[in-house]
C-alpha cells in the first residue's frame, strides 16, 4: 500500500492511497470522522443568562466551539486516575463574563490554561442588548465523534475512487465532450481528444466522474459505442481531510491509522484465541 499527498498543511491534506480495498479506504474516513478523540465544551453551569437564547441553546452552542486540543497532556475522563471526577489530566475549565451591548464571541472564553483555547476567537455566539449579560463557567473533557458531532476533528473528509478516463481510437476529435467537461480536464490535440498534462501531471485526477463527456460522445452520433469511457480504480483512492483546528490534520491521519491497527490486532489475537480453544 502506498500513500502520497499532493497537499498537506495544519488544516488540509490530499493524498492519495494505492493498493487498497474499499473497505480500508472507509474505514480509514470512519476513523478519522470518529474515533480521534478531541476537547469540546460538555458541562456548562450557567449563574446569569438574560440573553434571548435559552440555557439549553446557549450551552449547545458553547459545545460546537472547537479547541485546541494537545492530545499528550490530555486523556479520556472515563479513564483517567481521578476516577471521572475530573482533573487537569482529563478535564479543562473556561469562564465568561460578558455584559451588553455587543456580540459574546468565543474569544471571551477565558481558559484556565492559555494553551488550550478555542481555535477561532472570533466565532459568534450571542448577541447582548442594552443590560443583558451571560455569566457561566464551562469543563471540557476529551471524547471521539462516536459520542456526538461536536467531538469530531474533521470539517470535511471524504475519498473517491481514483479517475480512469479511457479515449478510443475511435474519437474523430469533434471536441463535443470538452465542451461539456466543466473542470477543463481533456483538449484536442492531432485531432484526438487527450487528457491534458499540467505541471507534469494529467488532470485526470479532477475528474468528477459525471460522465457528462461521455455522454456527450454518445449524442454525437458515433455509434454504439463512445470513444471516452469514464471508469475508476477501486484499488486507489483519493482522499481529502480538512481539519477544524483542534488537531493538526496529519495529527487526524496518523491517529485514525492507529486506530485501525489496534483494532486488527484486537480482531486478530481474538481469532487466534478461538482457534486455540477449538483445538
């Protein structure tokens, strides 16, 4: 199996994957979206809340803010040695005092340790009239998307199969399928359509697989058969990961892929023990 990326900053990867099934390729987006565990806001104590929003809508929305999340410092409250009555291993406490007029803002969360701060200050949360005011104290803890959405480390992640677009010599270079491709992926040259090369690399992987080029080639009245077919490799795959902020998102790859092994290896020293036990 080999991986290789195109792009790959804090908060966006794309890379591709060869030699893989489809069951792996999901499992891994599975893995990403839910099983990398990272801070949300879970218990809020509200003392004065006269805004328009109620408690309820107040604290779900505290909840969705991402945080920075150190996952070394940090483990599940469930596991941790306090026995789940929380700690600064497991748990991280926020204050907001804010009195209107004005916007609360994520940024008027006010952290108990200044590396673990909301990724964004400056997310919308509520807007105060004239002597409206929201006083609160929010804990964090560590858990996976598995539990709930706001736990999730992804805003986007998702793969498709790796783009095969096959031109026949049967192509008479009318051009009809490069009209309808809306990402400029094929040209004529020597009266055939080709895939065009950018940079050194065919923009074959752009291709979204709507088939209108192929469907085009069809209208055109070549035959039975047209000269573009658009097929796809189910053993390569292109995935593209982006990252609310909480986690560096190479952090998200390599956790997920953990994740994965310990699970294999779980499955496989089960199998093992079964078999031992039918001898």
């Amino acid at each position: 199996m080999d991986l290789v990326f195109s792009r790959l900053d804090d908060s966006v990867a794309r890379f591709t994957i060869s030699g893989a099934t489809p069951a792996f390729a999901n499992a891994l987006r599975r893995s990403m979206i839910g099983e990398v565990p990272t801070l949300a806001i879970e218990d809020v104590r509200i003392y004065d809340n006269t805004s328009v929003l109620f408690d309820e809508i107040l604290a779900h929305r505290l909840g969705l803010i991402p945080i920075k999340t150190d996952l070394s410092q940090f483990g599940r409250r469930s596991e941790c040695s306090c026995e789940g009555r929380g700690c600064p291993h497991c748990t991280i406490s926020f204050t907001l005092s804010v009195e209107g007029p004005g916007t609360v803002i994520s940024g008027d969360l006010i952290s108990m340790d200044p590396r673990t701060t909301p990724v964004h200050n400056n997310i919308p949360i509520v807007k105060l009239w004239e002597t409206q005011k929201v006083v609160l104290e929010a804990t964090a803890e560590l858990n996976t998307g598995n539990e709930h959405a706001k736990w999730q480390p992804t805003l986007a992640c998702g793969y498709k199969e790796f783009p095969i677009i096959t031109i026949h010599d049967t192509c008479d270079g009318c051009g009809k399928c490069i009209v309808e491709c809306a990402r400029d992926i094929l040209e004529i040259s020597e009266n055939k359509v080709h895939v065009r090369v950018v940079n050194g690399e065919t923009k074959e992987r752009d291709c979204s697989m709507c088939r209108l080029c192929q469907i085009a080639c069809m209208n055109s009245g070549i035959g039975e058969n047209p000269a573009v077919i658009i097929g796809a490799d189910n053993t390569k795959f292109i995935f593209v990961v982006e990252s609310d902020g909480s986690l560096l998102v190479k952090e998200i790859i390599e956790r997920a892929l953990l994740h994965i092994k310990s699970r294999s290896t779980d499955l496989t020293d089960a199998l093992q023990d079964i078999s031992m036990e039918g001898l």
